[in-house]
C-alpha cells in the first residue's frame, strides 16, 4: 500500500535525523576540552554509569537464581521419580513374597 511506503519513509527519515542528532551532539562534545567539564557533570555521567551496571548485575543476578530454582526443581522431580520407582519395586517383591505364602 501506498501509506504504508510512505510511513517507511518517514520513519527512515526520522531515523537519519536521529542519528544526525546523535552525531552533532558527539562532534560538539568531542570539540570541548577537559578543562570545561564541571565535577557535577562527572558525577552525573558516573552515577548513570553506575546505576546502568548496577541494573545490569540485578538482572544477571535475577536470572542465576531463576536457574538455580529450575535446577532445583528438575533435581527434586528426578528424585521423586527415582523413589517411586523404587517403591514399585519393593511393593512388588511383596507381592511376589505374599503369592508364595
């Protein structure tokens, strides 16, 4: 459809805009110098820094467990099926004991 190519357009255009943004913004950050930079900006771009692999550790920690409880119930379903199989075979041995008697 027509509309359809047009709304690619325009979103690819958005798109270049963006990045031609993104780039201005880097040409004019790389033109400063060091000595311009104020402490509280140091901060904020550590305390983003920061925050961003704090988020990062959390959810890396969040799916550890999540496998470690998927682990753990694979390990506690193995077993109960070990022990019914187990208790299948006593019950069993004692129905053969039985038969004989």
């Amino acid at each position: 459809m027509p509309s359809d190519n047009y709304r690619n357009i325009e979103d690819a255009l958005a798109r270049q805009r963006g990045a031609e943004n993104h780039q201005s913004t880097l040409d004019r950050a790389a033109q400063e110098s060091c000595a311009s930079l104020r402490i509280v900006d140091l901060a904020k771009v550590l305390f983003d820094t920061v925050k961003d692999s704090e988020r990062n550790l959390i959810g890396h920690v969040k799916r550890m467990f999540a496998t470690l409880d998927l682990e753990r119930e694979k390990r506690r379903a193995f077993n109960i099926n070990r022990r019914l199989t187990q208790l299948e075979s006593e019950v069993r041995l004692l129905a053969k004991a039985n038969k004989k008697t």
